[in-house]
C-alpha cells in the first residue's frame, strides 16, 4: 500500500467518524448513516490493500 493510499484512506475514515458524530449530535439519522458507510468503505480498501502486500512480499 502506497502511502499516499494510506493517507486518503485515514483522511476518508476521519471524515466518517466526523460526519457521524456531527450527525449524532444534530440528529440527522442521514449524516449519521453517511458517515457510517465513508467508514466501511475507507475499512474496505485497507483491506484490499493489505491483501495486495501481502501478496507483494512472497
């Protein structure tokens, strides 16, 4: 994983986490879900990347 990747990959996450929170505390159940699904997503391309590594070092 480029670590470029693993900045736009933590800066997504951050994003969600904040989304959901600023939704929490505003009661807006579409933010909360937003930031939610920013969250799996940024989860799911780490892990396709730690997939790609690991086939990397072999």
């Amino acid at each position: 994983m480029g670590l470029d990747d693993k900045i736009k990959n933590a800066a997504q996450d951050i994003a969600g986490k904040a989304k959901e929170a600023i939704g929490k505390a505003t009661d807006n159940d579409k933010l909360v879900a937003e930031g939610k699904a920013d969250q799996t997503k940024a989860d799911a391309k780490k892990a396709g990347e730690n997939v790609k590594d690991a086939f990397k070092k072999d």
